[in-house]
C-alpha cells in the first residue's frame, strides 16, 4: 500500500514537473550569431578572461563558467544572451558540456584539471597575465595575439591590440583634462573591514595606468595573482598625493562597517561627496567591478571607467 | 572527607585558572612581541593621540583581545546557564542550536531583505536565537526534556540549519557579499565600541542574574519542591531563556558564530564538580573568556606567521574540540546506565518488495527525466544516462546503502539511537585522514588517501567504542560533534589557504557526486552490495551483544572477535562513502530511525528496508542537486541533510521515555 502511494506520488511529481517543462521548452535553443560571414569557431571557455577579451575581440564563446556572476565581477565586456552557461567555473557541469557544439576549448591552468572532460576537443592553454616583476604593455601582446591565432583570427587580434593602445591612451588623456593634478592612484578591492588587496606593479593596473600617463603605487610586490594582502591601517603610509582607487563589489553593510572604524574615520576617506568635501576628505574614487585577469579587455574596461568615475575629497594634489 | 574533597577541588580549580592565565599571557606577550614595535606601556596611550598606523596595530591589539574576552565570557556564562535551565551536562549554545539561530535569522533578513540594512542587526539575531531554542524545547517537551532528546534536537536542528545555510549561499550566490562580511567571524576590532557594548552587557548580565541565582539554586534539585517553597518556576525559567537568548544574539550579531567556547567552558566547570551556582557562572564566565582569548592570540600569531585572514571560528574548533574531548576522556569513570529514549513503532508488514519495487522506477525515473540545456524534459539519450547521469545515481545509492547499514549496526551495537558515521563522527575521522594525507603523504596517491582515511575512521571508531563502555551514552554524541566540528575547522582553513590541490579535496569533501565516474561507481555499488551482506552474517551476534555484554557473556559468544569486525564493518562503511561524497549526508542517523518506524523492527528486516531507503533518499537528493539549478549544482549532501533533517524533526515529537 504503502509502496503503491509512493510510486503514485513519484508519477505525480513526475507529471507536475512535465507540465513545468513545456514552459521553459518555449525558449528555442539560442545560436551563436556570427558576426563575420566566414566560418567562426565555436568556443567553450570556464575563464572570465578569456571570455571578456573574446568577446572585445568580436567573437563571443559560444559557452562559458559562471555567466551571472560576470556581472558582478567582471562587468564590461557585455557577454551576449547567446552564450550558454555551462556552470560553475572551478566545476563546470559535464552533461551540460557534453550537449554542447564545439570546435575548441581555451582555458589557463587554473583550469588543468577539467581539461580530461573534454575529449577529443582541441585544447589552448593561454594565460592573460605577465610573469614579470613589473608589467609592461609588451608583456600582454603574446598572449592576445595567440588568443586570435587560437581562433584563427589573427588579424581581430591585431586590430584589437592597436585599437585598445590607442583607446587607453585616449583615455588617459581625457583622464588629465579632468583631473589635471591626479597623477598617483593606489588601488585597492576589499575582502572585509580589515583585509584589503592592493594592486602591485605585476598587475595588469600597472602598464594600463602608466599608458593613461599615470602612476600606480603599491605598498609591496604582488603575488601570483597581482596583488598584495594588507590591513586598512597600511593605507596610512600612502602619501597625501595619492588617491585611492576602491574596486567594487562593495557591499553597504560593508560600507556601514567602515564608517564606524576609528581606523577609516582617521584615514579621512568618505565615500560620500558632500561628507567629503565637508570635512576635507582625500581624494577617493570607487570604481566599478573591474576584472584584474582579464588581459588587455580589462585594461581597456579600466581605462574607460577612470574616465567616467568621479573622485571624490581633495582633487587638487 | 567531603570538606577535603572540597579544598581539594578548590585547588585545582586554582591550578586551572592559573594555568589558562598563565598560557593567556605568554600568547598575549607573543601578539604583542610580533605587532607591536614602540614602549609596552605605550600600548595603552589614547587611541587618538597614536600615530594612525601604530593606533590601526593596536585596535588589533587591546579591544581585539578584550572583544575575546568578553565574547567568551558571555558564550561560557551561557552555557552554564542553559545547563543549569535544562539540567543537561551536554546543554550549550552551540548544542542547543542558539548560535545556528541567531545566524539563520540574519542571513535570511540580509539574503532577502537588503534594503533595511539590517545585516548584523542584533534584534534580527535575538529573534532567530529565540526561534532556534523554541524549536529545539518543542521537540523535546513529549519526552520530558529528557537530555538525549533535547541535545538530539539540537544536533539536528543545527545541522538543518547548516544545510539550510549552504543551499541559500549557493542559490543565492550573486546576493551573498553582505553575507560575507558578517559572516567571517573575526575577532579583530578596529574600533573601541563592540569591546565596550559586550564589556557593559556583561556586567548587566551578572546584575541581572544575582536575584536569580537563589531559585535557580532550589530549582536545580527538584521542580516540585521548588514550586512548593513558592519559586515562580515558569517565570525563572522565562527570565533565564530571554537572557540566554540575548546574550547570544548580541555576541553573533557583533562578531559572528563562535562555537565550542561556551561548551568547552561549561564542560570545565562540570569537571570540578562546582556545586553553589553563582560560583558557576563565574568560573564559567572566566573559562570561557580564558578560552577565547587564547583561542584569538593563537588565531592573531597564525595569521601573521601564514598572512591568511583565518576565522576565529575555524580556530575555535580546532582547539576547542579537543579539549572538549579530553575533558570527556578524563571523565570517563563516572558511567551511570541510563535509560535511552527509542522512537516508538510497532513491528508491521513492511512491504519489502513494493520497496524495492519503488527503489527501481525512481532510478529509472531520475536517469531519464531532467534538465538539458533546454530545460526540463524526458531524455533518454544513451550516452547521456551512461557518461554521466548513471554513475552519480549509482554512486548516490551506493552512499545510501553504506550509510544506512552503517548506522543500523551502529544503533544497535550501541544502543544509542542517536549513533550513526555522521553523527559519531566516524566519516569526519575519516576526513580528516583524507585531508591530512593530502596535506603530508601526497607522494602516496590513492592508496595513501584512502588508507589515511580508512586510519582516521579506524581510530574515531576504537575511541568511541572504548568511550562506549565508560561514559555515558549522551557524552559519546559530545566526541562526535566535537570531532565534526575539528574537521569542519581544517576544512574552513583548508578553504582560505587557496592551495590548489587541497581546493581539489574541499570539492571531493563537500558531499557531492560529482566526481563519480563510470569506473568507479560500479565498483562502489559492488562494494555497498558484498558490505551488505556480510552486515547480514553478523546480524545474530550483533543481536546477543545488543543485549548487553553480561548477557552476551553468558551465552559463551567471543565478544570481541564479533565486536571488532562489526568495527571494521562499520569502518569501511564510513570510510568509502565518505570518500565516494564526503561526510556530511545524515543518512546513517535517519534511515534506520524511518525503516523502524515503517514498521522493521526485527534487525534483519531493518538492514534490508534501511539500505533501500537510504538508495533511495540518496539517489533523490543527487537527482535534485543536480537539476534543480542546472547548470549549476547543490551538493547531494546537503539536500539530503534538509529532506532528512525535517523529516526528523518530524518524527521526534514521538520520542517518549
């Protein structure tokens, strides 16, 4: 008895489920659109990355990891509604990938151990990132044009080399019509009240800032990852002519959190313009979530944000 | 000789307090040796007349320590009271779920209520930990509060929530920013007000108390007399909850869940066998706040030494579940045979085929119907269900099973109904191993894991069965959350390290089958199978040592011969399922409580009805991680823990002593 009113809960369940499904079956699989007449190839990527500079390039993945949080993290480029989600990056979901129509896989070796998911796939390992102590334009030339090379065009690659040098330094001059005394930027993400990353001279920060004709400042030299951990207080040893450059995501709760530490009221930072104009705030700008891996895409996307983000306190170092 | 015993007692409790003191200022020494680089003395200078980077080292310095202090009191004077209030050596804020509330109830105001800005808000906390305490006092009203069942209900009311927690961050994820910030549970101030506020709530607490502490001391020996000498019982009580559950509230709203301080303090003072109850909450006061603030020192010089922003409820665990342990260890002569509550059910027909008929056509049911990239629908592609839908739900089921048996052999050679891998902390053990293996031995590979998780599980399962004989029945759940909570601390520092390879371990370990592959869940559907049933061949002696080891002993069966393999049983269990998905799934403590209550009560019809339950719990749960946020996925662990946990608060209102 028991079993028979389970089985027709099962089916019931079943059914109700059905009937949710041909709702959601409405939305026709989406397709790439190409933007070129000649044959693309269809991309997969987990990497944000690689995604956005793809994308910047013309030719969008047709499938990548973690498409909503891109939103909030990445932000510029604008992913198409055509490319798939395939899940979480570090994981993504294997029965969704294998439904999907691919030419070729690119990721970095952040992602090495998914690439046995992929078969037969051809597999290209580029990674967005200079290796030196201080990075340099140069440093970020390779690995883009190898990107196009991956995808057979090379030419978007080249294209999108000069025009992005051209558009930062465009920007940079924009930059200094507005804020002709703002020379030396500190950039910071932070993790909690206390717990701040700053951007270091291996950062991809580091040659976008210099070709906008700026200076980045770092108390120390970055990791692997372009950045060094330090506490709020550290920021006192910046000098008075250095603005702070706050990446978003930045949570209000966070922002509350902040205006009650004595350490943030001595540093004298406000977000808030007329608070900090009020009370002789520094110079202080928050701008919006911009990617540190992303290659020349997010030097890019930094650039046009400089240009567009207002600073707030004393802007007249 | 009372009066010896007494001084006695004193004085160790001197020797203890002096002993903490001693290790809190040589850690504070240590902290203040590594951060602080100007005249000791100027460590007390105003803040404000500090340069602005020594005045930032040395908010991180003094209210850092004094928020410890005072966070630990409050949580060790919690404790006790909840102890004296419940008359339950395993009561606590953490036990009694109180914390797991305050949390609950802030998270969700944070996730779905952004827009008042109430994340850390403390009434928000105060009403989850009033909730949580509500909740857990409800389920053990029918059994008389009897202190199994309530701490039970705790236990399960905790790990709902802790799965309730993890399923929200997960769907949720895109909202969760706030959610961290709160979250993160540090102790490091960088402002004087939380370290003032806890500093005045503590002293309010203890005015507050003082009329308190005579009924609370007529109480504590018996209700009736004690309403007969004119206590108003109900009212104590009332005024005992609201300020348990203020206290709590206010620490998880200021600084974050801290667990195992205010059990660890309580715990010491039930050792020394304080007797008068405001000498309690003030020892348990300074145990507490003793605990913390070494726990934070050690968490402050790690920090430095390793430049990782650690949690201090990571520390919290590993250092304060051992010492819950030892405490337990160290006490272990006094057992006293206590009556164990049981679920009541009756033998019925159960229906064994219909169950396993039903077992088939949902297997059959989830490897064809779900979602693919264009939503839900019946798809029945071959290679599909053979890649990949088959082998999790094989491996999902196989788990079940494991579990399942696992717990059966467990309650029964126990007799503790609350026993299961999860619960006792077996599968942690077994973790552990895990991850320590892949921490010193990764040159041995597999063999090296599996045997170090095979080892870990081994030694939980010889030190709870050593325990089994010498303490009693409600302290042995005490190793096992205490044993949980040490992994789950590794694991959190596991988590922050951001090496690669252990980030390899967190997802093998976070209860999911998404590493199944064709190879091997056939091989561990085999294994759940051959374990099965060599679980049936020890199911006569398993009944005769059921009976208690003089009757056992009387009827001429070698007890420990059975007993050490029904161990290695129950050890191998464990160990593969939690290397198949990881340790947290609950299976092993529901199963065998639901196939009892379906009607299996003899121990042969129990196996068989709770390993097809357990498959199908497991094959559900894997089903609907799976898909329910396709692409992305909840682990099947976790949805299990909410269905089951549920369900079992459910089923507890029929305890009965």
């Amino acid at each position: 008895m028991k079993a028979l009113t389970f089985f027709f809960e099962l089916s019931l369940a079943l059914c109700s489920s059905l009937l949710l499904s041909s709702c959601q079956l409405s939305d026709a699989p989406p397709q790439a659109v190409s933007p070129n007449h000649q044959k693309t190839l269809k991309v997969m990527t987990p990497d944000w990355g690689i995604a956005a500079t793809l994308t910047a390039m013309g030719y969008p993945p047709v499938a990548m990891g973690d498409k909503p949080f891109y939103k909030e993290w990445v932000g510029k480029p604008l992913i198409p509604d055509t490319t798939l989600d395939v899940g979480a990056r570090y994981q993504p979901n294997p029965e969704m990938f294998s439904q999907l129509d691919l030419d070729l896989v690119i990721d970095n070796a952040f992602y090495a151990h998914l690439r046995p998911m992929y078969g037969d796939l051809p597999i290209y390992s580029i990674e967005l990132t200079s290796s030196n102590k201080i990075a340099k334009w140069e440093d970020f030339i390779e690995p883009t044009l190898q990107l196009g090379r991956s995808i057979d065009k090379v030419q978007a690659a080249q294209d999108y080399l000069t025009n992005s040098k051209k558009q930062i330094i465009q920007a940079g001059q924009t930059f200094q019509t507005r804020y002709p005394h703002i020379k030396k930027l500190a950039v910071v993400q932070f993790a909690d009240t206390n717990n701040l990353r700053m951007f270091s001279y291996n950062s991809l920060f580091q040659p976008a800032l210099q070709m906008m004709g700026l200076q980045l400042v770092a108390l120390a030299d970055g990791n692997e990852w372009g950045f060094t951990p330090i506490m709020l207080g550290d920021l006192a040893q910046l000098d008075d002519d250095t603005c702070l450059v706050v990446v978003e995501p930045l949570s209000d709760l966070l922002k509350l959190e902040l205006e009650d530490s004595l350490v943030w009221q001595r540093l004298g930072y406000f977000f808030d313009q007329e608070q900090s104009y009020s009370n002789k705030g520094r110079c202080l700008t928050l701008l919006p979530a911009t990617w540190s891996n992303s290659g020349v895409a997010s030097m890019n996307v930094l650039a046009d944000r400089l240009t567009h983000v207002t600073f707030v306190g004393n802007t007249d170092l | 000789m009372i009066h010896k015993n007494n001084l006695l007692s004193t004085n160790r409790i001197y020797m203890m307090v002096v002993f903490l003191l001693l290790l809190a200022g040589l850690s504070s020494y240590a902290v203040v040796h590594q951060l602080w680089h100007l005249n000791f003395l100027e460590l007390f200078t105003p803040s404000f007349e500090l340069p602005l980077s020594d005045m930032s080292i040395q908010l991180r310095i003094l209210p850092t320590m004094l928020v410890a202090l005072t966070c630990g009191g409050l949580l060790g004077l919690v404790s006790v009271l909840l102890q004296q209030l419940v008359k339950n050596t395993l009561a606590s804020d953490t036990t009694l779920a109180v914390g797991s509330g305050a949390n609950m109830a802030l998270l969700i105001v944070t996730l779905f209520l952004p827009n008042l800005a109430l994340g850390g808000n403390f009434w928000v906390a105060f009403v989850g930990a009033l909730g949580s305490m509500a909740l857990v006092f409800l389920l053990a009203a029918p059994s008389r509060m009897n202190p199994l069942v309530l701490v039970l209900g705790g236990l399960v009311t905790n790990i709902l929530l802790g799965a309730i927690t993890a399923l929200l961050l997960i769907y949720y994820a895109e909202e969760t920013l706030n959610v961290m910030v709160w979250a993160a549970g540090s102790l490091t101030q960088n402002n004087w007000q939380v370290s003032a506020v806890l500093m005045i709530a503590s002293v309010v607490a203890f005015i507050v108390l003082m009329p308190l502490l005579k009924p609370l001391e007529i109480m504590s020996l018996d209700d009736r007399q004690a309403k007969s000498l004119g206590v108003p019982i109900n009212l104590i009580r009332g005024l005992v909850i609201g300020v348990v559950a203020l206290l709590t509230a206010l620490v998880v709203s200021r600084v974050g869940p801290i667990s195992f301080i205010g059990l660890g303090a309580a715990t010491l003072v039930n050792v020394f066998s304080v007797r008068r109850i405001g000498y309690r909450l003030l020892l348990g006061y300074v145990f507490g706040a003793l605990l913390l603030w070494i726990t934070s020192n050690a968490t402050t010089l790690l920090q430095q030494y390793l430049s990782l922003n650690i949690p201090a409820d990571a520390m919290t665990a590993i250092l304060g579940a051992p010492l819950v342990i030892w405490l337990i260890v160290s006490q272990s002569r006094q057992h006293t045979e206590e009556v164990i509550p049981t679920l009541v059910s009756e033998r019925r027909d159960t229906h064994l085929m219909g169950w396993g008929v039903a077992l088939m056509l949902l297997t059959v049911g989830v490897l064809i119907f779900t979602v693919t990239s264009n939503g839900w629908q019946l798809s029945t592609i071959g290679h599909l269900i053979v890649d990949f839908r088959l082998p999790r739900t094989l491996s999902a089921a196989a788990t079940g099973i494991m579990l399942a048996t696992a717990g059966v052999l467990l309650q029964t050679l126990t007799r503790n109904p609350m026993a299961s891998p999860e619960v006792l902390g077996i599968s942690s053990g077994s973790a552990i191993g895990v991850v320590l293996s892949f921490i010193f031995l990764p040159s041995f590979g597999y063999t090296g894991i599996v045997l170090s998780g095979l080892l870990g599980a081994f030694i939980v399962l010889s030190l709870i069965l050593w325990l089994a004989r010498r303490i009693n029945p409600g302290y042995l759940l005490l190793v096992g959350v205490a044993i949980a909570a040490l992994m789950g601390g590794l694991l959190s520092l596991v988590k922050i390290s951001g090496d690669q390879r252990l980030q390899a371990v967190l997802s093998w370990l976070s209860g999911s089958t998404y590493l199944a592959s064709p190879e091997t869940a056939w091989i561990l559907i085999g294994l759940a199978f051959i374990l099965l049933l060599l679980s049936f061949m020890v199911i006569k002696p398993l009944e005769i040592l059921s009976l208690g080891s003089g009757i056992a002993r009387e009827l001429g069966v070698s007890l420990r011969l059975y007993q050490s393999l029904i161990l290695i049983l129950v050890a191998l269990l464990s160990t593969i399922s939690t290397l198949a998905v990881g340790p947290l799934s609950f299976i092993g403590l529901m199963i065998p409580h639901l196939a009892s209550t379906l009607g299996a009560v003899n121990l042969k019809r129990q196996l068989q009805l709770s390993a097809i339950l357990g498959a199908g719990l497991m094959v559900i749960a894997d089903w609907m991680g799976r898909y329910l946020i396709f692409p992305y996925e909840i682990p099947a662990g976790t949805i299990a823990a909410i269905i089951g946990g549920t369900y079992f608060l459910y089923l507890m209102r029929r305890i009965k002593d």
